[in-house]
C-alpha cells in the first residue's frame, strides 16, 4: 500500500489545513480545537513548508513559557527540521520512519509543494485494512 491510497482513503482526501508562522499560539490552539487536529503545518502560502506545530510543542513550550507562550508567533515554536514523504511511497517504511522518530504526522510532499498530510493513526488505520483484506483472502484460499 501506498501513502497515495491512504490519502484517498482519508475522508478529508489530501486537503491539508495550514497555519501562518505570524499567528499567535492562542489563535493556533483554536484551530486546533475546532477542527480536532494534533498538529497544522506552518505555511505561508499553502504550498511550501516553513516548519510543522503539534500539540506537543505547545505542551513543552508552555511549560517553559507559561501562559505568555499564548500571545507569541508560532514561528517562536514550530519545529522547522520537517521530514516530509512523497505519495509513492510505501506505507510500512512510512509506518517504520514514524516510530523510529517518534514522528505522529508528516506531510506529503511532491514536486516541492504539500499536497496532503498523513498521521500515525492514518498509517496504522491502512495497515489494520490491509492485514484484514489479507486474512479474508487467505481464509477464502484455505475454505474453497
């Protein structure tokens, strides 16, 4: 399987919501909220990566910070070291990447522009698909 099938899957597709690095922490936090997101890319156009922001940088930062973390740009805490992965690859080396870097989204990119975003719980939820479409065929083999 392949991360283009797991955004096909998504009932999203490969919309990707986007944050700006100007916003403020507070503002993030309502995004994330009303949209039940763990994490926006940081974009200024929609299309090129400035850096990525998830409810954990929020989390460590705010216990740096305090409540004036709220009011600061999230340029001051995205995370700008961004591994991205493109739609042709394969979803067990995605799913190995992501644990191994203990990474919970990454954002698809092709041709140098973002065109989706996938997380921890997309990979997992494609590889529990495949697993039980390889079970039926396989108990369909043994029966018939």
């Amino acid at each position: 399987m392949l991360i283009s099938d797991v955004l096909r899957s998504k009932s999203g597709g490969s919309a990707v919501a986007t944050v700006g690095p100007e916003v403020t922490v507070r503002a993030l936090l309502a995004q994330l909220a009303e949209h039940n997101f763990g994490a926006l890319v940081v974009s200024t156009d929609g299309h090129t990566i400035a850096g990525i922001v998830s409810e954990r940088d929020i989390v460590r930062r705010l216990h740096e910070h305090g409540a004036r973390l709220l009011d600061e740009s999230v340029s001051s805490i995205m995370t700008v070291d961004v591994h991205t992965c493109r739609s042709s690859d394969d979803v067990a080396r995605i799913r190995e990447t992501m644990t191994q870097r203990r990474i919970r989204h990454l954002p698809v990119v092709e041709d140098g522009k973002l065109i989706g975003l996938v997380s921890i719980g997309d990979v997992v939820k494609s590889t529990i698909s495949e697993l039980e479409t390889e079970k039926e065929q396989l108990v369909g083999y043994i029966t018939s």
